[in-house]
C-alpha cells in the first residue's frame, strides 16, 4: 500500500504571517493538531503543531492578563515558531517507509508532496500516526468478527499454502492476513483472522501443517 491511499488530502495549510493566535484558533476549530506552512507561491517552507504553538504561550506563573497575552499572541507571527527543517515523503512511497521515517525521527506526521515535471514539489496531503493506526487495523481485520489465530511455523516453502489450502478446503475464509519475523530465524510468525468454519476447525488445520505452533487463538 502506498502513502497516497491512507493520507489526509488537501491538507488545511497555513502562511508564515498568519498570528499564532489565528492559527491556534483555525486548529482547535478544525481538530488538527498540526498545520503545513506555504508561502505565497504554495511552496512548504515550514510546519506548525499544537505543542508548538503551546511553547509559543506565556508561562503560567506569568503576570500579564488575558487581554495582554491575546495582544501578544496576535503580534507573533507562525513563521518565529514553526519547524523549518520539515521532513516530508513522496505519495508513492509505501506506508511502511513513511512509518519507519516516523519512528526514527520521533515525529508524528509527515507533509505528502507530489514531484512535478520540472522537478518542483506540491503539497498534496499529509499523513499522520493515526493514519497509520488505521493502516494497522485494517491489515489485521479488527473491525471483522471471526477466529483470530497466530502461529510460529518452519521457514519452509509451501507451510502457509498448505495451511490456506485446508481453510479454504473446509469452507473458511481469510479477512487478514500478516506474517511478521519470529523470534527464532528459522521459523515465522503469522497472525490470520478466518471466517466460515469454528474455531475447533481453524486450529484443526493449523495442527495438520508439521512444525507449527498456535501461539495464540481467539474469537
């Protein structure tokens, strides 16, 4: 799957001159927690969160009233707080890239651009780790009812057709489908959610593959 099928399209942006004050209002109005910066040619010159705006604030302990702080706020311009070293990701990158980008930087959204001919970048969307979440319940079908089952099996060729044959030769059906590395190199870890059969039928079928292990099975 590639980033532009899970992103947010035509993000909300903002420009370097709007207040902190405006800017702060346009996300608690829009339930953002984050806002692109374009300048006047709609070039991404920077971005803004919440906790930056947050930052932007005056103390708690401090002696200025609610009208003295507003007239500050409304004086300080988004391009003094934003983030200007922004990273950013293609849209037809893979989402697994864009999430591993996330967790190495320790950032919660990435900006999506489109390359032009030319060679220039547009803004076309942005993708976030709630984007991602979803990503994740879908892969593993959590909003589907059936039988859940996780098995360790020998990094052998033909050990998952085998047991995709038998579920599918005793009438059930997968709705998810995730294999991920095991702790031991030599085996693999597969997560299936199945519909059409019991789950005394799912865990039939897993004990008829030589080598496997049911690490966990649920309904």
């Amino acid at each position: 799957m590639i980033v532009s099928r899970v992103m947010t399209r035509n993000p909300i942006f903002v420009h370097p001159d709007l207040s902190v004050a405006e800017a702060r209002s346009l996300m608690d109005r829009e339930k953002i927690g984050r806002l692109p910066v374009l300048d006047k040619n709609n070039v991404l010159v920077g971005i803004v969160t919440k906790r930056d705006l947050l930052k932007a604030g005056p103390s708690q302990a401090t002696s200025l009233d609610m009208y003295e702080i507003s007239s500050l706020l409304s004086k300080l311009k988004v391009e003094k707080i934003m983030e200007r070293n922004v990273v950013v990701v293609d849209e037809n990158e893979v989402v697994e890239e864009a999430a591993r980008i996330m967790v190495d930087r320790n950032i919660s959204c990435l900006p999506v651009m489109r390359t032009l001919p030319g060679g220039d970048k547009l803004l076309v969307g942005i993708v976030t780790t709630k984007d991602l979440f979803q990503v994740f319940i879908n892969a593993f079908g959590a909003r589907h009812p059936g039988i859940r089952i996780t098995l360790s099996m020998t990094e052998k060729v033909g050990q998952l057709a085998k047991f995709a044959g038998t579920i599918a030769e005793w009438g059930g059906n997968f709705v998810a489908f995730v294999t991920s590395e095991a702790d031991d190199l030599s085996r693999f870890r597969g997560t299936y959610k199945i519909t059409g059969i019991s789950r005394e039928m799912v865990e039939a079928a897993a004990k008829t593959i030589p080598g496997t292990e049911i690490e966990d099975i649920r309904e």
